[in-house]
C-alpha cells in the first residue's frame, strides 16, 4: 500500500533527542543520579513548561485541566481531534524514557503536523501522576479524567510519604481542584487516541522489532496471600512441633509459576513481595506475607487467581497454618480499537521496517481512555527491557519512526 506520510526521520530523531535530553537536565529533575519528577514539584512544572513552549511555537493552544494534567491543541478546545500523548512524571528512581518518550514523540507529531500544511486537528495530553510517585496511586490523571476515583479517595486517602493529601498539594500548586469531575470534559470530541511508550519489556528488542503494535493491554489481579503458623525458637522446637507459615508460602510461590505455565495464553504470575515475620534466623516464621501480580489478555489472570488461592488455603491448612487472601486491586483487559490498530498496521508495512502487534503487559494511562475513546499504543523498544530505573534506554530513531506511522495512520483515518 502507498504510504500516507513520509518524513524525514533522521531530523526528527534529532529533535526528539534534543527534547529528551533536555528534560534530562538538572532543571527537569530532582536527583542527580535519575529522572525523579512527579505532581507539583518546580522540576515536573518545569516540565510542563517546555512542552507549552514547544507546542505554542508552532501554533498550539495549550491549557490544564483542573488537576494540572496538561493539554493543547491545533484546533479550538472540544472540537473533533485525535488524541495523542502519554505521561512525562517518573518513578521516584526513573530514567528519561517511560512516559517522556511518547510526550515528546506526540510533541514531534504535533511539529510534523504543521509543517506538512495539512489540517490535521491533534490534541496533545499529558496525564498527571501516572507513575505514582507523588501520592502512591498509578494512573492517577487518568483515573480522575474517568471519573475513576472518588472525592474522599482524593482528599483523605491518596497521601504524599510526607502525609499531605492529594486535595490539598493540588490546592498548594493553585488548580482548582474542586472542579476535579469537569477534567472528563478534555476527553470531548475526541476521535481517537494512541499512546507511545517504551515497551519496558525485552520483546521487540529480542525479536529484531522497531515498532509494537498494542492489540490489548494486559488486566490485573494484585493481592497478598497471608499465612499466620506460630513463631517457636529455631533451636528448641523440633521439626514435629512446629506449626511454620514459611512452607505452604513457599509451594504456594512454585504453585503460581506452574499454574502461569499452564494457562499460557500471555499469563504471567509474579510474587515479587516475600515478608516473613518476625524474620529473624533463629525463629520459625510466624507469618508470612507473599504478594501476587498476575496479568493476562486472556483473562487468564481470573482463572490463575481463582486457582492458587484455594491452592494456598489447602496448603496452609494441611499444616495447621492459618490463611487469608487480601485482594488488594484490579483492573480488566483492556482491548485496542481494531480500526485504530489496523490504520497503525498498514501505515507500519508501508515504511518496510519490521514490526509486530503485541499485548501489553504494563497498565497505561491508555486504560482510562479507552473507557470514552477508540484507543491504541505504539510501542519502542527498550535496551534489555529496562525501565523504573536510570539505565533506561531507547533509540530514538525508532520513536521518530512511531511518529511517521503515527501521523500516517491518524491521516489514513480521515481524523
Ligand atoms: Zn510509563
């Protein structure tokens, strides 16, 4: 198929560097070891503040919805437009990729736009607090643009480390926080919605891939399985007398990695939090704390979750140990519009650069989008699938050629 945009992709790769790397610079960032921003520091507004530069240069409307997630546009506010964007806060030990990337892919969007004098409507968003590194909740800006949380979550649960409400450091930072439910309202007119982000896994790079086409991001289950035996002296109770939370832990543990196998189909199980108690090396565990992250585009996550918690129960009780399962949160797959990513498909095998349409694993702001608007992701991929950390590494050649696909396929939908 004929091409629908064709760009020159090594200057966008330059300029994409050049906004990376500067927002990589002491000003954009708290630490001097990694990329550390988040929701109302100096460094995250600063932030902001190159982006409204950049998009006001050439010709972008730029403004903030109530909680200081930021948006700008080519055409007036609420009329028809294809969203673009991602989130550009970071884990408290990030690199200068995850998020960033895709604002600054969809900045070289905006810019290619303008330059080819075409009418293309775009809206840019930035989302506020996807990491959570401010106030502990992930997807926060999304989550509020959906309508996803609640005004007592906002003002007495979701707290910084230092134990100030969200509510009131929105309020510090002077948005109107208040007005938190008309945030829904940057989402109207929207026509369609595609995210780019590092893959943050190590698919694309092992596969030879430049690009990932997301299909479907992955749903959730997080919980943490309890198991309460008794702490005895390691030394003076023999093996026969012990009542040890540690043991149906751990089959519990090799239990999820079979059962992940099994089900196949893109689960994954993960338990990334062992805490004993009181962990000490001469006392048998009295309790013991293992945490489960299970994910699947299947569905298959459910069934994992509904299989080893009645596993883990049987296991503590043959031994006497008490059990509980505390499901702490979760969110259902999240499946892509199927004429978004066949628009980004055609475009990709038209620049003949490889490519392949994946699940992801991670959760992206995009989940909340979809909720209102047709979505898909792009995804880049990553040296060694590192992310969360400052290693993270990616070449931008191949965010300049996600932009290329991306305006070709927004164009190609008549948007
Ligand atoms: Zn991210």
């Amino acid at each position: 198929m004929a091409k629908t945009v064709t760009i020159d992709r090594e200057r966008s790769a330059e300029r994409i560097e050049r906004d990376i790397e500067t927002l990589a610079g002491p000003d954009y960032t708290e630490s001097a070891d990694c990329i550390r921003r988040y929701a109302y520091t100096p460094v995250y507004e600063n932030t902001l503040r190159y982006f409204t530069g950049e998009l006001e240069r050439i010709g972008f409307e730029v403004w903030r919805d109530p909680v200081g997630t930021l948006v700008a546009s080519n055409v007036p506010k609420g009329a028809p437009a294809f969203g673009i964007g991602s989130h550009c806060d970071s884990n408290r030990n990030g690199g200068k990729y995850d998020g960033t990337l895709g604002v600054v892919t969809a900045l070289e969007v905006c810019r290619l736009a303008q330059e080819s004098g075409e009418h293309v409507p775009l809206r840019l968003i930035s989302f506020l607090e996807e990491e959570g590194s401010g106030f502990g909740q992930m997807l926060l800006g999304s989550r509020i643009m959906l309508q996803r949380v609640t005004e007592e979550e906002l003002k007495g649960t979701f707290l910084s480390p230092e134990g100030v409400s969200f509510w009131d450091a929105a309020k510090a930072a002077g948005c109107p926080v208040e007005d938190w439910r008309a945030s829904i309202a940057e989402l109207d007119g929207l026509t369609g919605w595609v995210e780019v982000h590092i893959e943050q896994g190590r698919v694309l790079q092992d596969t030879g891939n430049r690009l990932g086409i997301v299909h479907a991001i992955a749903g959730y289950v997080h919980g943490d399985f309890r198991f309460t035996g008794r702490a005895d002296h390691a030394g003076a109770t023999p093996m026969g007398f012990r009542v040890d939370a540690a043991i149906p832990a751990a089959e519990t543990i090799l239990e999820v990695e079979r059962l992940a196998n099994e089900i196949g189909d893109t689960t994954v199980g993960t338990t990334g939090e062992v805490e004993s108690f009181p962990s000490l090396i001469n006392v048998v565990p009295g309790g013991m704390r293992v945490s489960l992250d299970t994910r699947s585009v299947t569905g298959g996550h459910l069934q994992l979750r509904d299989r080893i918690v009645p596993y883990a129960r049987e296991r503590a009780e043959a031994r006497g140990v008490g059990f509980e399962w505390v499901e702490r949160q979760g969110l259902d797959v999240t499946p892509m519009d199927d004429g978004i990513v066949a628009a980004l498909t055609a475009e990709a095998e038209a620049t003949g650069e490889p490519f392949m349409v994946m699940p992801s694993g991670a959760a992206h702001d995009t989940m909340c989008v979809a909720d209102r608007v047709p979505t898909a992701m792009l995804f880049v991929p990553c040296r060694d699938g590192l992310s969360h950390t400052p290693l993270e590494d990616a070449d931008t050649r191949d965010a300049a050629l996600a932009a290329e696909v991306l305006l070709g396929a927004i164009r190609a939908l008549g948007a």
